[in-house]
C-alpha cells in the first residue's frame, strides 16, 4: 500500500501545469472541429 501511494504522488509530481493546459487546448480544438462538423437541423416545419 505504502508502494501504491508513493507510486501515485510520484507521476503527480511529473504532471505540472503546462501539460494541464495542453490537454485543455487539445480537448478545446477536438470540440471546436467536432462542432464544425457537425450537421445542422434541418427540421421540415419552419422552411
């Protein structure tokens, strides 16, 4: 158990604040291109 906890806190001390960022940025760009692509509605009723 003692191994598990030392073995956790230490890959948390490798993730630091840029990689956080990255992973947002890369998430916002995947959502951005997935929105653009997206088909729209084009429901029947209000044409």
């Amino acid at each position: 158990m003692k191994n598990k906890l030392s073995l956790i806190s230490l890959s948390a001390s490798k993730i630091n604040r840029q990689h956080i960022q990255l992973f947002f940025v890369i998430l916002s760009l995947v959502a951005l291109v997935l929105g653009v692509g997206a088909p729209t509605d084009g429901g029947g009723a209000g044409i």
